[in-house]
C-alpha cells in the first residue's frame, strides 16, 4: 500500500501523527513532517532510486529507459528544482 502524501479532500500536504511498532505495541503520537523523499510522488522516487543503482550514470539510466541523455537530464533537473523547493 502507499504511503498518502496529500490530503483526498483538499489536497494539501498531510503529516504524520502517529506510528506504531509491530513488535510491542509501543505508539508514539505527534505532529510530524514527512521526510523530503517521501514527499516526493512513486515516479520520482523511483527516478532517484535508479539513479543511485546505476552508479550515479544519467546515461546509464537514458540507455536502461530507452531515453535520449538530454531527456533523463531534464529530468534531473526538474526533480532537483523540486527538491529545493521543498527544502525551503
């Protein structure tokens, strides 16, 4: 199942409140931030995931996806734009 990362009413970012461990039922509650790569959507989590598999190779991943290289590096730097907005 995934994680929601946005509100289905009004669509505004949701936090985590509370979380649970499997083990010993131990609960604790809160108001916490998602982690920045998990307030990314499954597409760009994968795109970082298979950057990192292949080495850090943007060519790499243009000739594994079928892609031309200025492609996947558009691609890039539209997900690290993201990524600095999000840090703000």
């Amino acid at each position: 199942m995934k994680l929601p990362i946005v509100c289905p009413s009004c669509e505004n970012a949701l936090r985590v409140s509370q979380m649970k461990c499997d083990q010993c039922t131990t609960e604790v509650n809160g108001n916490y931030d998602l982690p920045l790569y998990l307030k990314l959507s499954r597409e760009e989590q994968d795109f970082i995931l298979e950057f990192f598999l292949s080495s850090g190779s943007i060519k790499e991943m243009a000739k594994q996806a079928g892609n031309s290289y200025p492609t996947m590096r558009n691609k890039m730097d539209d997900l690290i734009e993201k990524i600095k907005n999000l840090k703000l």
